[in-house]
C-alpha cells in the first residue's frame, strides 16, 4: 500500500471517530410477555416483593433504553394474582417513558379466587394511557380489590376498556381521579360497575375531566347493584368545556336493597351546550328510574331550560345560576379579583356547588366592587356598559348609565356580567427642579422635563425662549448650545384636565481654551553606549565565519577521501 492511500485510509478513520454520535434513543414499545412480572429481574426493571405484595416497575431500568412506550400483556401477572397488594411505576425525570398500554386482564380476575390488588398509582409523564379489558377486574368474595386509583396529571389521552374496574362480590373501589387535563376520554361499557354480594356498594362520586369536549358514557358504565345494602354513588359532576354528552342505558342506575344514593348531577353549561347548538343525548333508562336532582349551572336561566325540553324529560333538572363578574378595566390594572360563584334562592353563593337549594329564581349576589390603578388617572367607578367610559364620571349622564365606586355592594341578579372601568384624567403636574443645572457651549445636551399625568403636550410659555441652538422635543430640550450665558424661561404641561407651568434656569459655560503643552528638551547621547553596541554587532558576523571554516574544511576531507577511494 502507497504512502498516500495509508494517509487517506487514517483521515476517513479520524472523521469517522469525531463525527455526530448516532441517537442513543429510537423510539420503540417494549413488552412484557406473559407471566413476567412476578419475580425480580429483568436488569432493575421489575422489583417484586412476595413478603407485601409489592410490585414496583421502574422505567429507569437499562432494559428500557431505546423505548419510548411499554405494553404490559394480557395476564402478565397471573402467576402472583392472589399475593399482588399494590402496584407502582416509577417514570424517567428525563425522556420519560410517554405510552403505556395495560393488556386484557393484565391485573385482574373474573374467576376465584381473585386478586388481592389495593392500590395502582400510574407514572407521571405518560401522555397515552390504554387501559384493556378487565385489566384490573375483581371478582371474588374471599379477597378485597382496589380501594383507589390514581391517574397520572400529564394524561391527555385515556382509554379505559370494557369492565377495566368491575368489581363483584367484594367491592371496595372509593375514589377515582381522573386526569383533570385530559383532552381525550373514552370508556367502555361496565369500566366502573360494582356488584357488591353483601354489604354496600364504594365508589362515592364521580368528577369528569375539566377540558375534554365530547363525553361518551357507556352502558352500564357506573352501574351498582348492593341487593342487601345501599349503593354509593351519590354524586356526578361533567365539565363546562363538553359540546358533546351521551349517557347510554342503564350508565348511573342503582339497585339497593336498603337504599340508593345518587341525587345530583352537576353540569357547567357553556353557551355551546345551553343554547342547543351542542349535542346532549341521555338514555331514558340511564338513571335507572332514580331521578336524581340535575344542578346545571349557567349564565341564562331561560336560555338553559330549552336546552332541556323533550331531551332530559323525568329527570327533574334544577337550574342554579353559576355567576362571573369579569372586570374591564380599560388599560388600568384590577387590585382585586372576585372569583366566579354558584348562586342559589336567597342570595347564598360559595365557590364550589357543596350546598344545594331550589332553583336560582334570579336571587341576587352581592359582590364588594375592587378599587383599579391606572397611571395618570383616577378610578371613579365601574359601569355596566362599555359605552359609559367615555364620559367623565361625575357627569349626569354616566350616573345615568350606572356607574358604582369601588368599595360598593354590587347586586347581581342575571346570568354573567363585565363591569367597565370609569376614569377621569389627573391634572399634569411638573417635577423637574427648576434648577436644570449647567451646560457647555458646543456639546450636545438632551435635557427631559419629567412630568406626572398622562396624554401631555409640552410647550414655551409665551414670551419664553430657549438659549440658541435648543429647542423643545415633546417634553424634553435637545440641541447644541452655542452661547455662554444664564438663562431663564417656562415650560408648560397640558392636557384636557389642566395646564402646569414651572419657571427654569439653565446656565450655559463657554469652551475652556486649552493650556499649550512645553516642548521637552532631548537628553544627551551616551557615546559608552554606543561604542559597545558597536562592538556587539561583530559577535554574529564572528560566528558565522567559524561556522564558514568548518564547513571548509570538511568539504577538503571528504575530497581526499574520494581521492584515495
């Protein structure tokens, strides 16, 4: 091999070695087969302790690089159903493990002798969570099943399959969180019903996500049935941004042998859904009979009853208003806030619907009006209409359109309102000292007048002049003066509230003439000095004739050599 083709071969090897580093993460879904998770293992991925039934998944684990999702099997964990008590994953804090999929009766059992699973707490940082059919079942009499279960806050797409959370026989399932940030939420037909064999039903209420805007609730979905006890579920409560609510057949019904429970059902009505526009479907039969008392809360009472004709019939709606005051403050700042409140028959109000009452029937709601800042104007109140902020406060025709102060009670007796901030214009004032101190003649000054108002023009009072070579820019003097002298003058500060005049000084200096500089006398030369430098300079020449010589005389060997060669 050439020299030049061994130089080439080592730069492609050095490139090679100092390029980008390929991507330490593809994305991928890792699975756990079936029968997996009951022994500790798999590189610190699963930690299973047979002693308390813990069963701990950590997607920190180098099993999991180059994965961005992880499916867990059908059955994967039917080796140690009947000891499994709680289950756990702990997410990565950096390029978090995003989706997860839980399989057809991964945790669960629909035959003895059941699972004795308590608690699931999901990862945050999952985005998609898939939860199967019967992932979580319980049927048993013998074993307790899941008393909670906690949805991650950064799901924003949750799935939840046929009978994912059913319990029968011993039915121990309280609370459920759902994501109050999911965008998405789909759930299947028996997700959550309880059939308790004795005893009493669990699960106490039910709160859908804040943000999704299409609901669907399935058949079955919440169904309890306790024949030798009382049921539970006692309350509902569906978000203001749905546009979209189907509940199917038999979805919230409830059959007790002593009693039921469920008598209210919470709606946040937004324009969309209670003007009619949205789309609302309830199956006759999925309450069961019940009638439970409906709370929709809304802007408009009228508005909001033709929502309900023909559609909810039997179902006994009670309108209750839920009330904002938004605060337009006009281009000033609020120093106070009064959150929205849910209003009932007499006035009473509190910001969560915890205490119930007949229909509103346009009780009032008194709210103590903030005070607002605004620089360079003065609040005078707050008004009902925006076409009120063009006049000044005090005049008879803003107190005809219902201006009200700061500090007052306000009666509110509809549905939401904005109130609109009323201002009237603060007098300028000057703040500048009147001793605007010294300039030089020939440099450039820029001298600001400071004011305290708003919307104001600066001018000369008449007969006042600037010292030549300045003038008056807005609120502030520029310019280059030219002659050296005191001078005095006023300015002054308008707008539509009143005129402030203030008398300044300003004394400008003349150029300073500047102090010629001596010239300095040269020293005398020192000959010693230069003699020696003199001699110096010989040293290189001396070398440079040895090195001659020596380079002469061994030319003349080498030739004799040759010679005698």
């Amino acid at each position: 091999m050439s020299i030049r083709a061994i130089l080439a071969f080592a730069l492609c090897l050095f490139l090679i070695g100092f390029g980008p580093a390929p991507d330490a993460r593809a994305a991928g879904t890792y699975n756990f087969a079936y029968d997996t998770l009951c022994s500790s293992g798999l590189n610190g991925l699963v930690s299973f302790n047979a002693a308390t039934g813990a069963l701990v998944i950590d997607f920190n684990s180098p099993t999991l690089d180059g994965y961005d999702a992880v499916e867990i099997s059908s059955v994967a964990s039917s080796a140690c159903r009947s000891t499994l008590h709680s289950l756990s994953f702990v997410n990565r804090d950096t390029d978090p493990i995003t989706d997860l999929t839980i399989g057809f009766r991964a945790f669960g059992s629909a035959t003895g002798p059941g699972t004795s699973l308590a608690e699931v707490t999901f990862p945050e940082g999952l985005t998609n969570l898939a939860i199967g059919s019967e992932a979580f079942t319980h049927w048993s009499d013998t074993y307790p099943g899941l008393e909670t279960v906690n949805f991650p806050r950064s799901v924003t797409n949750l799935t939840i399959g046929l009978a994912a959370f059913e319990q029968v026989g011993t039915v121990t399932l309280a609370t459920v969180n759902f994501p109050q940030t999911a965008a998405t939420l789909t759930i299947d037909g028996n997700a959550f019903h309880q059939l308790a064999s004795t005893g009493s039903t669990a699960l106490t209420s039910v709160v859908f996500p804040s943000g999704i805007s299409s609901l669907t609730v399935g058949y079955h979905q919440f169904l309890q049935v306790a024949s030798q006890g009382s049921t539970t579920l006692a309350s509902v409560s569906f978000p203001g941004s749905l546009t979209t609510l189907n509940i199917g057949v038999d979805a919230f019904t409830q059959v007790g042998g002593v009693s039921t429970a469920l008598s209210q059902v919470i709606f946040r009505a937004t324009a969309s859904m209670g003007g009619g526009s949205g789309d609302l479907s309830i199956d006759a039969t999925a309450f069961g009979g019940l009638s439970p008392q409906w709370f929709w809360f809304g802007a408009d009472n009228t508005e909001l009853s033709a929502a309900w004709d023909g559609t909810a019939s039997g179902l006994n709606p009670t309108l209750a208003g839920y009330r904002e005051l938004t605060f337009d403050a006009t281009g000033g700042t609020t120093t106070g806030t009064v959150p929205g409140h849910y209003v009932y028959s007499g006035g009473s109000s509190a910001n969560t619907p915890t205490v119930f009452g007949a229909s509103n029937l346009g009780a009032p709601w008194e709210v103590t009006l903030p005070d607002a800042t605004r620089s360079g104007y003065t609040l005078e109140g707050w008004c009902e209409t925006a076409a009120c902020t063009g006049y000044a406060s005090k005049s008879v025709t803003a107190q005809g359109r219902g201006l009200r102060p700061a500090g007052s009670t306000y009666r509110m007796t509809g549905g939401n309102k904005t109130l609109y901030a009323v201002w009237s214009l603060n007098a300028p004032a000057i703040t500048s000292d009147p001793d605007l101190g010294s300039a030089t003649a020939g440099t450039a000054l820029t001298l600001p007048i400071t004011t305290t108002g708003a919307a104001i023009t600066c001018s000369l009072a008449s007969g006042s002049t600037l010292p030549a070579g300045l003038s008056l820019n807005g609120c502030t003097i520029t310019g280059t003066p030219t002659t050296a002298g005191q001078y005095s003058f006023t300015i002054e500060a308008t707008n539509t509230a009143g005129t402030a005049t203030r008398a300044f000084t300003l004394t400008v200096t003349a150029v300073p003439t500047p102090t010629p500089t001596p010239t300095p006398t040269p020293a005398p030369a020192d000959n010693t000095d230069l003699a020696r430098t003199g001699t110096d300079s010989t040293l290189p020449l001396l070398g440079m004739g040895i090195m001659a010589l020596g380079l002469g005389g061994g030319l003349v060997l080498i030739g004799r050599r040759r010679r005698h060669s």
